[in-house]
C-alpha cells in the first residue's frame, strides 16, 4: 500500500509525534476558495470528475504539461474523458505533490489504496461514482470527515453573503463556516472593470461615490456589513507589492481624474493604490480582523489562454519583484498610528521568505503572540520542500512556536487532505532535529509544538 499510516514520517519520533499528537487535530483552514452555496445546499455529486477536476488548475497545469489537449482539460469532454485523461496523467507526476494529493485524497475519502493509472480508471471511476450516486460523499460529509473545525471562504467585496447567512442559521451544519472579505476589487483601479465595481458598489450600499472620500467611507460601510455577518479576515491578493505614503487630500484629484475615466500614470496608481490599502489596513484594526496579504502572482500570462478559457485557469506564475522597502513603509505606517492589524503575509517567490520574516519581526507586539506572521508554503510553495524551507525560515528569523499553520487555498472539497500531508511533514521535520541532537528528545514539549501549529494557533488567532 503507497499511502500508508507512516507515509512520509521516516523515523519513531516522527510516527510519535504525528500518532499521538497531530492525527486527530481538527482542521482551521482559514484560507480557501470553497463554494458557500454547495455548503449550504450539502451538493451531491454526479461524477468523480465533477468533484475532483473541476475548477482544479493544478490539476490542468499538469495535465497540460503531460501533452494533454485542451478539450480534455476544461473543454467539452465528458467527464469519463476527463477523468482517463488525468488517470494517464497522474503516472507521470512522481515527484510532484499532485501524485500524493491525488492517492491521499482517493484513500482518506473513498477507501481506494489502488494507485491511479491507465489500467486503473475503470476501476476507480466506477466505485468513486457508486460512492457519490449513493450518496455517501456529500460535501457536508467530506467537511464532517476531515475534522473541519472551521472553515473561510474567499468573498467578492459586493457579495450579499446569503450563503453564510443561510449557513449560520443551520444548526445541523457542524463546521464553522465564515465570510473573508476579498479586497482584490478596491485596488485594481487601473482594471477595465474598476468603473462597474464602482456602480456594484454604489448599489449595495446606498452611498454615491462622488470622491475618493466617499469611496472609502463604501469600502468601510462594506466590511461593516461583512463584521456583521461574521467575518473576521480579509485577504488581498497582490501581484506587486508597492506603497508610497500620501494622504486623501493628496488622491482627491487622482480619483477624481478615474471618475472621469481618464487613465493614470504608474505613480498616480501607486499612490491611490497606497491610499486604499492604508485605509483598508486600519478598517481591518478597527475590527480586530486579521489582515492576509497574499504577494507575489503573476497572473495570465498566456494572453491566447485568457482569451480563449479565461482567468484562473492555470496560467499565472511567480514574479521576482522586490518589495522589502515598500511592505516596512506600509506596516510602519499603520503601526504609527496603532491601526496596524494581525497580518498573514505570503509569499510566491520563496526566496523572499527570510526577508518577510525579518520585516514582520520589526511589529510583533507585547501581550499577542505571533501577531505578525509569515504564512505557510502557499501555491507554488505548498510542497514537501516548500513548506520544510518556509518552516525553517521562521524558526531560524522569528519563532516556528507561534506559526499558525496550513491552509488548502483550493477550490475542491476533496484538498483537506492537504492538511494531513503538511502535519506528516511538520512531524517529519521536527523529528530530523531531535535526531540530529538540535531540539530535546522530549515528545511532550513537541507534542505541544505539533498541536499548536496543527490547530491550536489558528483557533487562538482568528478568535
């Protein structure tokens, strides 16, 4: 069997540690991209590939680099089409996460140790399905199996949130399910669909967007409204981090010039970006939110792509900017005026991984542990070697003892296996340093590092 009970632990106080400490941890993922209506509804699923592949770009990246064609991907194939294609993919995928993921995810929900391959997918289409058409995997289920404690959704800033409402009103949904506020929208000034936001925005919250200053005061009333329906986060997804301090005052007329639909220079977009993102940043303070600062995306490079699939669809890579000065300028700034809130930032490009952790070393803050935190190998990161080197930068630049954990930032029910996978290499990790004499040989006082970065930090943090 591949994916056995000491998969990936390689020595006894690895299996220790991962036994008697971390396995039956409950889940906080306190960042993904799941579909609140399917929570609400407890979707069923028809098929294997309904659930498995759809809207799964790390599964298309893949697929695409294995020579697979695109109708086979996320065209007009039938599901079994689809699901053959991956299943004469997925040989070829060793030493990539996806080939873990995959049989973790087919043991840990379906009770399939069967490796995926070509020979195989008759098999295994057929028992997932049966599985499925029975009912017996719902997503209401798949949340009750992986000990899902709670769980964030990813929310546009317009969105009325009636899912979660819906949710929170039902007493026989166990997992803790809550809103992020999703901030991309408010920044993305330069975009072609800045002026329609506006108008969204305008419409959900009574106010006439007239100037930059009733801008702001929509984008509060908006995470007011969010507060209300029990939001705690928000996220930003950042492809270049940049922040030049100005005041209001001082973007009046830039705004004004994006009312008339007039195009900005750079340092005009840097500038009103920069205003935004401090106003945000202190609105989220006021609120005791945690602010998560997802950096580094280049997205649709592939302009063929774009045009013909859309975004999102497996065509984003990393950039290699340098933000050091600008991400200190901004914390700095929201630090002086004591709005700076509890910060997640991630990063893409992993070389920047020591850089963040000193900077947010520069506004930890007395009484709350971990205030400021480097967050786990995410996207490109979220592999053996991702998350070993950004666990290794913490501990060696700031303290692995306050790191709240994993995440799946993924849009499939099925990805809380990935928790699993983090915590097995946690444990491995931990174990090396025992071994190599660096850290005590005492399980107790590493049990407790495990549990608290398995769980118990996230659930202090976002409380």
């Amino acid at each position: 069997m591949f994916i056995h009970e000491n998969f990936m632990l390689q020595n006894e106080y690895a299996k220790t540690l991962y036994h008697e400490y971390a396995k039956t941890m409950p889940i906080y993922d306190f960042h993904s991209h799941l579909d609140p209506e399917s929570i609400a509804n407890d979707k069923a699923y028809e098929t294997i590939t309904e659930l498995w592949l759809g809207d799964d770009h790390y599964k298309w990246r893949a697929m695409r680099a294995c020579g697979i064609e695109e109708r086979l991907v996320t065209g007009s194939a039938s599901d079994k089409e689809k699901f053959f294609a991956w299943a004469r993919t997925v040989p070829q995928l060793l030493g990539n996460p996806l080939y873990h993921w995959t049989h973790m995810e087919l043991t840990h929900t379906f009770g399939i140790s069967t490796l995926l391959s070509e020979e195989t997918a008759e098999s295994i289409w057929e028992e997932t399905n049966r599985q499925l058409q029975e009912k017996k995997v719902t997503v209401r289920s798949l949340l009750k199996q992986a000990n899902v404690h709670t769980l964030c959704t990813t929310d546009q800033i317009n969105d009325s949130l009636a899912e979660h409402v819906r949710i929170a009103q039902d007493e026989t949904i166990e997992t803790q399910v809550l809103p992020t506020f999703r901030a991309d929208a408010a920044l993305q000034v330069d975009g072609n669909s800045f002026r329609e936001f506006l108008n969204q925005l305008e419409n959900v919250t009574g106010i006439e967007i007239r100037n930059l200053s009733s801008y702001l005061q929509a984008l509060t009333n908006r995470i007011d409204y969010f507060h209300e329906r029990g939001c705690r986060a928000s996220d930003h997804g950042i492809g270049q981090f940049r922040f030049e301090k100005a005041t209001v005052q001082q973007g009046e007329e830039i705004f004004n010039q994006l009312l008339q639909q007039k195009r900005l220079n750079e340092y005009e977009i840097i500038r009103i970006q920069s205003i935004i993102l401090e106003h945000l940043g202190k609105a989220y303070a006021d609120k005791g939110w945690v602010m998560q600062l997802h950096i580094g995306p280049l997205r649709n490079n592939n302009r063929a792509a774009f045009n013909t699939i859309g975004p999102d669809s497996g065509f984003d890579s990393i950039r290699d900017d340098s933000y050091a000065v600008s991400l200190n300028r901004f914390l700095n700034e929201l630090e002086q005026s004591d709005k700076l809130p509890k910060t997640i930032c991630f990063n893409l490009d992993w070389t920047k991984n020591e850089m963040i952790a000193s900077t947010l070393g520069n506004f930890q803050k007395e009484g709350l542990p971990g205030k400021m935190q480097l967050g786990s190998g995410w996207w490109y990161n979220d592999t053996k070697e991702g998350m070993r080197r950004q666990m290794i930068s913490l501990a060696s630049v700031g303290v692995l003892h306050h790191f709240v954990g994993m995440l799946t930032d993924s849009r499939s029910f099925l990805s809380f296996a990935r928790h699993d996978y983090f915590r097995r290499i946690l444990c491995q990790l931990i174990s090396e340093w025992i071994e190599d004499g660096e850290i005590p040989a005492e399980m107790p006082q590493a049990g407790k590092l495990i549990q608290a970065i398995s769980f118990k930090n996230a659930e202090r943090y976002f409380e």
